[in-house]
C-alpha cells in the first residue's frame, strides 16, 4: 500500500518528514505531494523541501492512504482551505486510511470525519471536539482507519501506529527495537 504526504510550506519538520523517515525504514512506499505552485515548501524551521509531485501529477486510485502534518500552515489556511479538507474527504469516502497529526486533524474535524471516533490533537485545540472522543492522555490514536497525533513529540508513537496499519504490528515493533525506543 503505497501513501501520500501532504507538504505545505510551514508545515512542522519533524511530523512531515520524521513522520517519512520512518515509514520509509519500514519500506512502505510514500510520496509526497504539494498544493504549492512550486514542488518546493519552507517547513516551520526554514528547511527548503523539494516535494516529489505537484497535486495535479498524481492519480489518488494509485494511493491507499493519505497523511497530514501539522505545524502553523494549519492555522493560516484552516478557515479558507477546500482542497486538503477534500482530500481527506475524498480517502474517508474511498475507506481508505487517513492519518493527521499534531494540528493536522483540524482537517478531519472540519470535514467530520472524527465524528463519532477516538482521536488525540495538539493540546488546546481540544476544544474543537468535532463530535468526536478527544483522548487527551494518549500521543496517537488509532480508531478504524484514522490515525491522530497530538504533536511532534508523538512523531515517532504516530508512526509506529501506520506502520501497524500498513504493514504489521510486528513490523512496527522491529522499526520501534531498530530506533531504540
């Protein structure tokens, strides 16, 4: 199963790209994509990102899931972004898997895909419970086919929990032995 990573420019380094880092040393296949006019993005901390396709170059029928990174992008578009909350819809509508984390669940509340599930958000945005069942104690969450996490100190949590998804909770556990956490 092959995903697609969301990048934005600011979107937090450490959840986008910590978040690729791992799922590439499980060797699950994503690739990442933009919405920018360029496949160049600033994350949060200033590093220049080539992103390997413009949205308009790829097909989503060659995707099985799809995940979103937070950082401060989300609070800049949240209110008048159409095209990442549609891509949520479009994957959720699709029953395909659908992983957010950090402010990057704000997309599936919006669209009320937490509605009724278990999710975790970054601390304070709680408050937006989108129907859904905030559970503040725990850094990912994994709930039928969405996948949440709370920050970027729960990068390497969110990570084991898609790779379990997509692969196997055992490979999920050699990935967690092979990085000694």
């Amino acid at each position: 199963m092959k995903g697609l990573l969301i990048l934005s420019d600011f979107c937090e380094d450490l959840e986008a790209l910590g978040t690729r880092a791992l799922l590439k040393r499980a060797q699950i296949e994503i690739d990442t994509v933009t919405y920018n006019e360029t496949k160049e993005i600033t994350t949060a901390f200033g590093l220049d990102v080539k992103v390997d396709y413009h949205m308009d170059e790829v097909d989503l029928d060659d995707y099985g899931f799809l995940v979103i990174p937070g950082g401060k992008y989300v609070a800049m578009i949240i209110e008048s972004d159409t095209r990442i909350k549609s891509l949520a819809k479009i994957f959720e509508t699709e029953d395909k898997m659908i992983a957010a984390i950090c402010a990057g669940p704000r997309f599936l509340g919006e669209m009320g895909i937490l509605e009724n599930k278990q999710y975790t958000i970054y601390k304070g945005l709680q408050e937006e419970t989108y129907k859904g069942i905030y559970k503040e104690e725990l850094k990912a969450v994994t709930d039928g086919k969405i996948i949440t996490g709370r920050g970027a100190g729960a990068t390497i949590e969110f990570a084991l929990e898609i790779i379990a998804f997509v692969k196997s909770k055992d490979t999920a556990k050699q990935i967690k032995n092979s990085i000694l956490f």
